[in-house]
C-alpha cells in the first residue's frame, strides 16, 4: 500500500492544551476512525454556557469517511459529547459493556437510543474498519472496563492508550494487559499518543488498593454513620467501601442520583459485587442503630446540588448528618472547586461530624487514576515508538511528558507538541506537522449547540459587571418632538428606590441632549442614540464609577 | 473598677469564617479600641463587585466611643478597607513604620491622607486609650514589622497575636518577642484572639531562611535571564532575591507597580537592604548580559494584568523572556487562582522558558508566613488563656484550632467560636457569648460603598446566563392600540442575526398577546406586561431552552 499516495493522518479536535472533551482521529484516506466524544464544563468567563464539546465540523464534512466512533471509556471526559455530538451526526459507536451501558443511559435521556449502532467490544476484539484494523489492551484506569488502541494501518502502528496508570494490585481483578503492549511495542510502534493528566507528577502512582486499607481503618474507628463520598464512577472504590461496610455489618444506602444509577448498571453488568441484603433504602436509614450504616454518596467536589452538599446544609429530606457521624472525602478536589469543596467541610463540621478531607495523599483516602512520571515511562518504554504524541493535557502536562519521551530515547525531533486541529501527517514513514483542520468549543447553551458566540458572551460579561439601562422615548414622525418618555428602566445596575434623584438626573440629560441635537438639526435616529448613550454614560460612570450596558430605544409614531 | 456594671466585650467585625477583612473589636465600656481594617476579593458570585469591606455601623453608631484603630500589619486583609471605612467614619490610626508607610500610599491615592491622623509605634509603645491600654509584642511573618498587642482593662488582659509564625532564623534580624509573650502569659491572660489561618496544617512552618537556600541555588543554576515572582509586600523574601543576585553577579530590575511602591518605602524605611548600583531599569534589561540579570516582578497568583501575566503573553513593552530564561514563582497558588496560576505556566513553557512552579513544600521556593499546628500550640502554651477566641479564619480552622486549645490544657467550656458580629461579654471573670452586633460584608462597586444589595445582584446573575430582552410598545391613550412597535431589543441572549425567524415570531406573539388581552378587557399595563412576559418566556424557553431577563416597556402617547 505504501507509495499509493495515500497518507496517515493523526490529530486532535479535543483534548490537547485543556483537560476535557477528547476527541481524537486517526485517518488514512478514505477511512476515518474517531476515538472518544467527551465534554468539557465552562470556566467562570463563559457565562450561561452550559458544556463545552468539540466542534465536528471537520467530521461533517468528511460524513461519508467515518467508519467509527471508539469509546476507550465511561468517564464524562471520553462520553459527555455524545448526546450532542450524535444529534448533529450519526456514527456506530463502539465500547466495552460499562462503558455502553453508562452511554445508553446518557442516550436513553436525549432520546438517542433507538436511532444509535452501539456495539460491544472487549480488549480481544479486532475492528476492521476500511484500511484501518483495531486492536485493544486492557488498562488500569479508575473505572473498570478501559481500553488502549493499537491501530494497524498500511503506514504502521498507531497506539492510543486511553487514560491509564499501572495498578499491579487492581481491584476486583482489573489487570492490565501488559503483555500484549509489550509485544504491540515489540513489533513496532509508528507513534504514540499517551495521555499526559499527571505528566508534572514525579514517581508513580499508588495502587487503589492501599485506599481500601484507609477506608477499613475508618470504618473500623467511626462508632455512628458513615458518610462516604466519591465519584459515582470509580467502581473499584465503591467495591472497596462495600467490601470496608460487609468487614464491619454495616449495611449501605445510596444517595445522589449519579451513585444509584452507576451501581445499577455496575451491578447489572457484574462489574461490582454486593452482598445479598446489604442494602437499604435512604428512608430506612434512620431505623437502623448509627453504627450498622454506611451512606454511599456523591459530592465529593462540593457541587452545590449533590447529595453530600444537601446533606452538609441539612437540606437532605431522608438522611441527616449528626454530631459524632464520620464524613469521608475520598477525592482530591479538582481545580476550581477548591472553594467549594471548603464550604461544605466548613458546614460539615458546623454539624458536628468528623470529617476526613483534603490531598488524598494526606488522608490516604484517594488515588489518582493517571500514570506519574514512572508510568508514562514505562508505558514508552513498552511501546517504544517511533513519533510520539502526548495527548490529554494542558500545555505544560504534554510538554513536561515530551521531556520524559527524550530521557527514555524518543529522538526529540520526533515528539509532536499539538493543539486542537494541528495535523501530524506521516507519509512514507516520515512525519510532519504543517497542516490544520477546524476545530475548536463547540458551546452548548441550553438546546442551542453552538449557537452562542463572542458577541453573546461579551454582551453577558457586560450585563454581569454593571446590569444594563434602558432609555425609551417616542418621538412624534412629522415634527421629531418627544411625545412620550424618556423612560428610563435598570436592572443590575442600582437599587432603584434608593437611586431616584440619579435616575430623574438621568432622565433630565436624555431630554435635554435630544433636544439640543434637534436643535442642531440631527434627527436620524442612529445618531441620537449615540449622543444619548455618550451623554448618559458618561454621567453615570462620573457619578457612581460603573459603565452599564446602555440601550437607548426610539419609537416613533 | 470591678462591679462598676460595666463589662468587656469582644468581637469580630470580619475575619471569621472567612479568610480577609480582618476587624476586631475590644470595648469597655465606653472605651472602644479597633484592630484591623481589612479588605477581600469577592468570589464569582458577587458580580461586577470591585471589593468587599466590613459593615461598621456598629462603631458609626458608637463613634464618640472610639478610641483608635491599631493596624497589626501591613498586608490587604488588614489595611485594605481603610480608603473606604475612613471616608465614612474618621479615626486616628496607629500602627508600626512600615505599616504606615504602606498605608499612606493607599490613602494618598484616594486622597485622605490630609485628613488621617497615622500615629508611628513601636513594640515599646504604650497608648492609654480611655479605660484600655495597649502593649504590644513583635510576631515573624510574611512582611516586616508585625505586632501582637495585650489590652489591659479592669477585666484582665485581652491577647490579639496579630498574623504570626515562629521564625527561629527570620531574615533581617526580625526576630519575635517571645520572652515578652512569656511574661504576658505569666502574669495572667483573660482571653487569647488567636489566628487560625494554618490550623489544618500539622507540624512547624519552615523558616523563611529555606527558602533563601533555595533561591541561591536556583540562582547559581541559571544560565540566563532569572524572573522571580512573589508577593510584593514579602519584604524577607525580596532581600532574599537581593542577596542571591549580589552573591550571583546579577543586577535586579522591578517590574510591577505593586513591587516598585513597595521596595520604594521599604527601602526608604530601611527594611530592605539594596547594594550601590544593583538596581537598574527595565528598558536596561535588554543591553545587559542574561547571565547577569535577575527581574523581580508581581504576578506570582496569575493575575491578568501583573507584569508576569503579561510577561507570559509577550505583551510586555520592556522586556521578553526568551528561550532558556528561568521563571520563578515563588508562591503558593491561593485556592480560587490555581486556574490562572496554571494558564500562566502554559504560556511561559510555550515561550521556551525553564519554570519553577506548584507547591512551596515541593519546589522549597516558598513557605507559609503562618503558624503551623505546633507553633499555635506554642502561642497558647505561652498565653495559657483563661478564655479562647480563634480568629482569623475560615469556620474549620477556628474548629481545629479549638480543639488544639483543648489539647494543651483550655476548657472546651471556655472556647468560643465565633461569626462576625457575635459578641463575647467578660464581667467579673465570667464569659458568656449570647448577643450579636451589625456586622457582614459591605460591597464596593465603582464609587459606591454598599449601595449593591442582594436585588441588584440577583439581576445581574440573571442577566449574565442568559442574556436580556427588551419589548417595547407604544399604545395610544384614548383607545389603547399599538400605535409604534412592537420592538424587540436583545443583549447577551441569541446571535440576533442567525435568529431573526425567532424573534419575528416573538414580535408576532407580543402584538397578538395584547390584541387577546385587549379583547378581554384587559388595559392595565401592569397586567398586560405580565401577560407579554409569560407568553414570550414560555415560547423563547420552548424554542431555546434559556430563560433571559425579559422587559416588557409600554410608552402611551
């Protein structure tokens, strides 16, 4: 196939230069496979905007070449895209059983179920997908059932490992296959793309196994409730806290809606294993003795609506935490909830409970699910490959991950830093990266799938700093006079009742600046606006040191 | 003086369960004394909000009764209120040189310093202040010249320690006044004030003395241009930096108006010690060798508009970091800034540069300027207070910080944690904690000091999710009908360009909605306003899942 003039192509439409939304493509002619469809939350400068996924155009627009959508696995980085992905554009989508059965869930909800190819695989399946073959290993991650990728292409292989660490003691036997990357590395590997997450993070990670030991030591010490806390995912840690509560005839309740259908599908599936009778419903919580329960429940970030938050401001209808209760955070809060985070620890205590919180390497209560530096050496070790790609990081993780490629013997000049839509294309056994492909945030506001831009963003900016003003007057057609108004309305801007002598000021230079116009002979509409806006702008900032969005209207009659 | 009936009481005014806006009150009776004027940075939530201040109407209220304001130090979450607090209650303000020097750059910028009386003092100082005499004792922290005070009143001896650590080896000959604190506690301390900022922390802070032997090696490293970034107002760490540069051969340049202005006064009131001809200026950096040349600079935090910020962006007009310069961030990011602390780190790899960044612990660039778990033990072993008030910090540390006071020996009966505004009455020995004064935050928005309530704010959150809307009518005053309009104005909500059939429809709907409303007899505007902002609320939620502010205006002609 080499010298057909045809080329591979490697690139990113999400998740380099962010953490979030991943979306990776591997193509070669005629023949796209796509790899994740993940969303991202918007930082405090996207005001309203709900979720940010990646912008498919380049997808679009090549409908007829996509073969495949791989889903390396159920966290909402990897899967948050697809219901919004999949509206705008229909693709088989291929995942391991979790990993489908969290996706049908998500599609069940958008009513995308019925009109989605959701196809099973395991890390023996073999995808042939155009000139593109597939084949997988098994990965340590903190949810079970992930995959890496090794595509087999005419140029070579292309390894995708998904996210990762190296557990040597996994929970519930959720070994990685580090044979078979050891001989996909040993027959040549073309390039890598290794995820970056913990590329500033020297040694290597621990094992979630020590996190059971933690969690049967707080188990064995609290002598009331236990509120344990984490994410709905991480299937090996609720394992752990069932396995903690069954060592200590505890029995357990779920809370938050996110835990329910998580264990649901976990258990349905066998990916988790609950004794018989060991669990009750929230409503019986309060009829068993303190000592004899343990609630499973989400909000280990803070976020304001979880059931540990409702829980910490006894806002919770069924389940109160009280004094002497043990409270767990078994997380370690991600940027940008710290401040939240803090204030339901501040409420927590404010209730009396113990509370176990903080850097899970603090508390032993949790473990990254990322490979630390070591890792991600062993890992291009193993594969040993020719082109490397960091992926799955911001800038200074896939730069730092770059610089451990060199001390393990990646050629430097081999080592692609991209961003989103930056093409590494490899022709003849040579890379290159000089191409882009569109890509970017795709906005998600409320049903509106990138229908919010810069201009709507920087209005919202505007209105949230100063509120707004708005200036009505009608003026009569024939003779241009002011036959109602002006009017002014506020919002956000001052308290109204105690602002009365600013805003008839206000009112008082409308009229007067539209009349001094007039007399000037201005009477087009767009230029009194501006004078009435520069006037009364400038008024307001002398006065109380704020620029509101200002809107004069003129109707005419 | 016992039995008079007049008793002591105590309180915060900001500071607890929070970190910032740091005011305390010592009264008896009719003798108040103030500690502190603080200031802090509104959270996301408080929009367009500049800063936030201390309510004081209870010392508006009780203006004839005070006596002073003492400022323990320097720093913004203790002087930062005072432009805004003086403007609306003047009172004589005491507090060390650098202190001082420090405030007076503030009140000359908004013009009040004609009009405040600063009174220098020193850790010799007694003021006689009504019934009240103040002592005071020197603390190690973050900035020079920190003072802990004891109030003698007929009660006893009230402690307030100011910010502190234990700094056996500080910078500069700042050493504490232990064998005072001794005396202090020797002969009888009523109650301790102590601050809680480190409580979670277990241990001793280190030194700030490690830190230099870390900035020395960095230094000796470097190849070519170092950009050191702290807070400007760590007076020890900059001496530090001096003295590595000397020790290096390296000149010393300021970048940042905050690091200019405060080595400025510090050097003046020789607290900084600078060598003949080490400073040089910025536009100098370019024609000096990198080898020798250091950049001191503000933007350690991330923030948009500090030099390293723009440094980092390449938008600085003086001077570029080029490939293989060195970045130092010497701080530790505070929770709610990792974001943009990372970002900045992102940009400064891109450029080339080596950076020194993350966790003080980690890259020994950085210690705490507060007391660790053990050195708050120290403080309260010293004092051995009768009574127990933990300041200056958020809910769980002054939690923590009380169950370290039981752990050496306090009555748990006798802790006292307080909100702002809950007062603790001492009378013959005896404390109870049962009233409440004024207190809670007072915004500052513009020129406005608290004249931005929770309606003002609830509009501009509303506003900034989903944008607003404007439908303006004019109906005529005799028979009611739409003589101008209906109009539809939007800011923030939709792109109006690719909306247009959208909001056509709405402009029907609202033509049609008052034609119904008018044929059933409806006329008055308040309910025809209402009867416009159902329907369009329901049909523009329908279409775009959003919910903007919307403002029906009716003009009558």
């Amino acid at each position: 196939m080499k010298g057909s003039g045809q080329k591979l192509s490697i690139f990113a439409l999400g998740g380099v230069n962010e953490i979030g939304k991943n979306m990776y493509v591997v193509q070669y002619g005629k023949d796209i496979v796509v790899i994740d469809c993940g969303s991202k939350f918007p930082d405090e400068s996207l005001l309203g905007i709900d979720l940010i996924i990646p912008d498919i155009s380049y997808l679009m627009q090549n409908r007829d070449k996509v073969r495949a959508l791989i889903i390396t696995h159920g966290h909402e980085d990897h899967i948050g895209g697809l219901p919004y992905v999949l509206k705008q554009m229909n693709m088989p989508v291929y995942g391991t059983r979790l990993t489908l059965g969290l996706i049908e869930a998500k599609l069940r909800e958008a009513r995308l179920l019925g009109q989605t190819k959701l196809i099973p695989i395991d890390s023996d399946s073999r995808l042939e997908l155009g000139s593109i073959t597939a084949a997988f290993f098994k990965t340590n991650h903190s949810i079970p059932d992930c995959l890496g990728i090794a595509f087999e292409t005419p140029e070579g292989t292309v390894v995708h490992t998904g996210d990762f660490k190296f557990d040597l003691t996994p929970v519930n036997e959720q070994y990685a296959d580090i044979h078979k990357m050891a001989d996909i590395g040993k027959n040549g590997v073309l390039a890598l793309l290794s995820e970056s997450t913990n590329a500033e993070r020297p040694g290597f990670t621990p094992s979630e196994r020590n996190v059971g030991e933690h969690i049967l030591e707080a188990f064995r010490k609290a002598r009331q409730k236990i509120f344990f806390s984490t994410f709905a995912s991480n299937v090996h840690r609720l394992q752990q806290v069932i396995d903690a509560a069954a060592a200590t005839r505890r029995k357990i309740a779920l809370l938050g809606r996110g835990m329910e259908n998580v264990v649901a599908i976990a258990a349905e599936l066998g990916y988790i294993r609950i004794p018989e009778g060991m669990m009750v419903k929230p409503e019986e919580v309060n009829g068993l003795p303190p000592g004899r329960i343990a609630v499973l429940c989400t909000g280990s970030q803070g976020e304001p609506m979880s059931a540990l938050s409702r829980l910490a401001g006894s806002m919770h209808r069924q389940v109160a935490i009280l004094p002497g209760d043990t409270v767990i955070l078994s997380a370690t809060p991600i940027p940008g909830n710290e401040r939240s985070v803090a204030r339901m620890v501040d409420n927590l205590y404010r209730l009396g409970a113990e509370v176990i919180y903080g850097s899970g390497t603090v508390t032993g209560m949790h473990v990254s699910g990322h490979a630390s530096q070591e890792e991600l050496k062993l890992m291009l070790t193993l594969m040993k490959p020719k082109y490397f790609i960091p992926i799955h990081g911001e800038f200074r993780m896939l730069h730092l991950h770059g610089r451990l490629a060199e001390t393990v013997g990646v050629d430097p000049g081999h080592i692609f830093i991209v961003g989103n839509g930056d093409v590494v294309d490899i022709e003849n056994g040579t890379a290159v990266q000089a191409r882009k492909v569109q890509a970017g945030n795709t906005l998600v506001d409320g049903w509106g799938i990138g229908d919010v831009g810069s201009i709507v963003l920087r209005d919202r900016k505007h209105l949230s700093e100063d509120g707004m003003l708005v200036v009505v007057v009608t003026l009569s057609r024939t003779e241009g006079q002011i036959v109602s108004g002006p009017d002014i309305i506020s919002r956000g801007f001052v308290y109204v009742r105690e602002s009365e002598s600013l805003l008839e000021e206000a009112n008082r230079l409308v009229a007067e600046t539209i009349a001094r116009l007039q007399a000037e002979n201005v009477y087009q509409w767009s230029a009194l606006k501006i004078g009435v806006k520069d006037v009364l702008g400038r008024y307001l900032y002398e006065s109380t040191g704020r620029k509101p969005v200002i809107l004069p209207i003129i109707m005419e009659i």
